[in-house]
C-alpha cells in the first residue's frame, strides 16, 4: 500500500512541485506574500495574523496524514528552531513554528495537536474549516488538491517554509527539505 502511495504522489505530485504556484526565489518583502487569517489552533481556539503580533512566524504548510514529507520538514523545522533556541535564547523566544494544515477535512484540532507535540512542545498547529484553509494557502500561495479518494487519500501540495516578521510581512522562504541547520541560519539571519 505504501509503495503504491508513494507511485500516486510521485506521478501526480511531483509536476505540481515545480509549478508556477511557488513563489520567487529571492526575498519576500513586497512579494504579497501572506496576510490577514483566521484559523482555529491545536486547542481548538480562534486565531488570526493579530494573535502572533510582535513575533517572527516559522510557517510550514503540510497534512498530518502525510506519509512522509511533511514529518520529515517538520521534524527539521523543530530541529532548526531548537538550535537556533539553544545558539540565542533572547531571539528564539520572539520565534513561533506554526504547522498549517492543507487538509482541513482529516486535521482537526486534536489530530493537529497530536502532530505537533511529537515534534516540538510549543509548536503551533493551525486548521479551521475548509473555507479558511483555503484562504490562507490562497494568501501564501500554497498549491494543494487532494489526489486519490476514500480516507486515506493524499494531499499533494507546495512544501514551503515562510518566515513571517513581528508586522505579518514576509522575510524569506525555504524550500522542501531545508536542513535544521539552513533554518537556523535563516532565523539567525532575519530574526533581530
């Protein structure tokens, strides 16, 4: 079954990750990356862009039923925030990672919160309903269309890491399979 999965997504999915949905390379700002959401988090409470004012925003837009390339970046994202964490205490602590859902049918608060928490104690899980996942990949510019049917269906999506400043504006980006250690830097090198 996996490796019929893992068919699926590479023959429909990998001509979506090279489409023109991505953003630039370069930086974001000015780019109309982002802006105002609403979305409820992993304890189930109504969030927007306002409810992280005054941080940097680590942003990952994934599923939590994906078999394997959002565990593995998210696992990263977690690593690269730690070290950065552990390197400079006082700016981490103006850091939030934020995992949010492409799959707002499966990724209830609870599934997301579970998802989370196994890779990083304050992690933030963003989902909602499917109206408002799809404004906010809309606003981040996020390919997603669920590929197969039945519950185990897949999601093929962008795999992108945003990095939001403390006004909502985008910094930077990362591509699908950033290392811990390009996160750190990347967050060493915006996050003041």
């Amino acid at each position: 079954m996996l490796i019929v999965a893992a068919a699926v997504v590479a023959a429909i999915g990998l001509p979506f990750l090279f489409r023109g949905d991505r953003p630039p390379i370069g930086p974001l700002v000015g780019s109309g990356v982002g802006g105002p959401f609403a979305m409820v988090d992993q304890d189930g409470r109504p969030v927007n862009e306002r409810s992280y004012a005054g941080r940097y925003r680590v942003m990952y837009f994934g599923y939590t039923f994906c078999p394997d390339v959002c565990p593995t970046d998210v696992q990263r994202l977690a690593q690269g925030v730690a070290a950065f964490a552990k390197a400079d205490p006082a700016r981490a602590a103006k850091v939030v990672a934020m995992f949010v859902t492409v799959d707002p049918e499966r990724d209830t608060p609870a599934a997301t919160k579970t998802f989370v928490r196994a890779f990083s104690p304050t992690m933030v899980g963003l989902t909602g309903t499917p109206a408002q996942a799809a404004a906010m990949r809309k606003a981040f510019r996020i390919y997603a269309a669920r590929a197969g049917t039945g519950r185990d269906y897949l999601v093929d999506h962008s795999a992108t890491i945003y990095l939001m400043d403390p006004d909502n504006r985008p910094v930077s980006f990362l591509d699908h399979g950033a290392t811990p250690q390009a996160i750190a830097a990347e967050l060493a090198t915006y996050v003041r």
